[in-house]
C-alpha cells in the first residue's frame, strides 16, 4: 500500500511540474522584445541615460541600431539611431553615393531585448575619398547641412568655391527613417552632376531618401525647394542673381516682305494728292481715282451756279 501512495505521489509531482514549465514557457513566448530607441545627432541623446526603453510590437522581431555619417563637398554629419526593427539578426557596412553626397552606414541587429546598445557616435569611420582633387575652380554655390541649432537656410548658408570634380550644385533633403522615427537634414553642397534624380534605399529596417535637385550656375543653389528632379526632367540651369528680367530663348524675326501691299501712309513717304483748284471756301479732293470725290460731280456744278 505504502508503495502505491509514493507512485501516485510521484506521477502527481510530474505533472505540476510539467504544467509549471509549460506556463512558463507561454510567458517568455509572450513577452514583447524591449529596445533601445534614440536619435543622435552630437547630444548625447543615446548614451544609456538617455535613450528610452520601448517595447516592441508583434511584428518588430529584431532591435536595431544604425549609424550614419554622412559626407558633402565641404561638410560631414553623423546620425546615430536606435529602435526596434524586423528581419534577422545581421550586421551591416555599406556606402550610398549620390552625385557627390556619400552615406556611410554601419548598422546591426539583433533578438533579444537590450542588445541595441553597442553602437556609440564614436564609432564611425569616415571612408577615404577616391579621385577628389582639391583645387578650387571659379563655381561658386552655398554651403551648409542642417544641424540641431543651426539649420540649413539661405539666409544662413555662405558661399564657396567647388573643386574639379565638383562643378554643379545641389540643394535638397536626406531623409533618414527607423520604424516610426524620421530624421530631416537640409543639405546644400557642389554637386557631380547636373541632374539628381530621387533616390531611395532601404536597409534592414532603416530607409534613406535624397530629394532635391541639382544645376549649373553660379550660386544657383540658393533655394530649390520647388525644384524636385525625378526621372527623366531635362536640364536644370538657374541664371545669375543679378539678372532681373527672364531670358527666353530668341527667335529669329520674320523676313521684311520685298513689297508691302497694305502699309499706312506717312507724310514723309507718301506724296500729296494733287487737287484741280477751287473757287469755293469748301477745298477738298478725293484720295481715289474713281471720280466719286465731292468736287467732280455735276451736283456741284450746279449749286455753284446758283450763286
């Protein structure tokens, strides 16, 4: 009998034992994946004190953290943000080029909650320019990225010489996106090329976009926030400052008819009409030589002869 309680006993223990590890189980499988989530731009908004902890939602299966540093003709700019993302676990270094504009980003990540918090400002390692020579040419645009406390404006941006290679200029906006956080830098800079279409790119869960236009002129950059070059927009050329009125393309004037048949008469080209003298106050001829003027008719023979 003492042998059959301590077997029942025994399958009884199995089993709570079973149906704890199985509760357990659903409430680690339920448990939303909490992330880092930040947006760095030089205030320290990341560093561990600061960021916010957020948790996931069902179809954000990864954190992530991105770093972007971003290179112009004359300035550079990093961004660094966390967050939660979809996709695997994986770690990423790739260059976006853009007419003269470079992003290098260095991005990774990862399943399992907190693990976004490697990545600092400190890391990136701007990549070394190919092929740039460095001596100033006569083009001229305005210079300046859009920074927290120093905006990008017209007003704001000073002008500098291009290089060789740099012989147009850009004014637009990166757009750098993570789940729900979007980033705005405004960027005027010299330009590789005289069109620069709209350029989207995603990677992992961060998207890129860079909209905006380019041109030739001097300081032709100052503001081409309506100017947006998509596809297959034909050349963009913006004339100097200091030229008022529009210049429209000239078209060449019609040839002179060799004989004018209707034209107006003047007094200096044409000759007076030739009237028969009169012996009445009443003077007047006719321009025609039909014979239908006042003066030829026999109506005024015969009033004259009344007198």
């Amino acid at each position: 009998m003492k042998m059959k309680r301590t077997s029942a006993w025994g399958g009884s223990a199995l089993m709570l034992l079973g149906l704890v590890f199985t509760l357990g189980l659903q409430d680690v499988t339920l448990q939303p994946l909490e992330c880092y989530s930040c947006t760095d731009r030089g205030d320290g908004s990341c560093l561990p004190e600061n960021a916010a902890n957020i948790s996931c939602t069902e179809d954000h299966n990864v954190c992530e953290e991105t770093i972007s540093a971003i290179r112009t003709s004359h300035d550079s700019h990093v961004v660094l943000k966390k967050g939660c993302g979809y996709g695997t676990a994986a770690k990423l270094n790739q260059t976006i080029s853009f007419h003269g504009i470079s992003i290098f980003i260095q991005m990774n990540q990862c399943n399992s909650s907190f693990c976004n918090g490697n990545l600092t400002l400190r890391d990136p390692q701007l990549s070394p320019e190919d092929n740039i020579t460095r001596v100033p040419t006569d083009d001229q645009c305005y210079i300046c990225m859009g920074r927290p406390g120093a905006e990008c404006t017209p007003s704001n941006a000073p002008v500098l010489p291009c290089y060789e290679t740099y012989s147009h200029c850009f004014d637009g906006n990166l757009t750098i996106s993570l789940d729900n956080d979007t980033t705005l830098i405004h960027i005027k800079s010299c330009a590789m090329s005289y069109r620069c279409e709209v350029q989207t790119v995603t990677y992992g869960s961060t998207s890129y976009e860079i909209k905006g236009a380019c041109c030739s002129g001097e300081r032709c950059n100052l503001d081409l926030s309506n100017s947006t070059q998509l596809e297959g927009l034909p050349f963009l050329e913006i004339l100097h400052n200091d030229i008022e009125e529009p210049t429209t393309t000239p078209t060449a004037a019609p040839p002179p008819s060799p004989t004018p048949t209707h034209t107006q008469p003047t007094p200096t080209d044409t000759q007076p009409t030739k009237c028969a003298p009169q012996r009445s106050s009443y003077q007047g001829c006719s321009a025609s030589n039909g014979g239908t003027g006042l003066l030829h008719t026999p109506w005024l023979i015969l009033l004259l002869s009344l007198f």
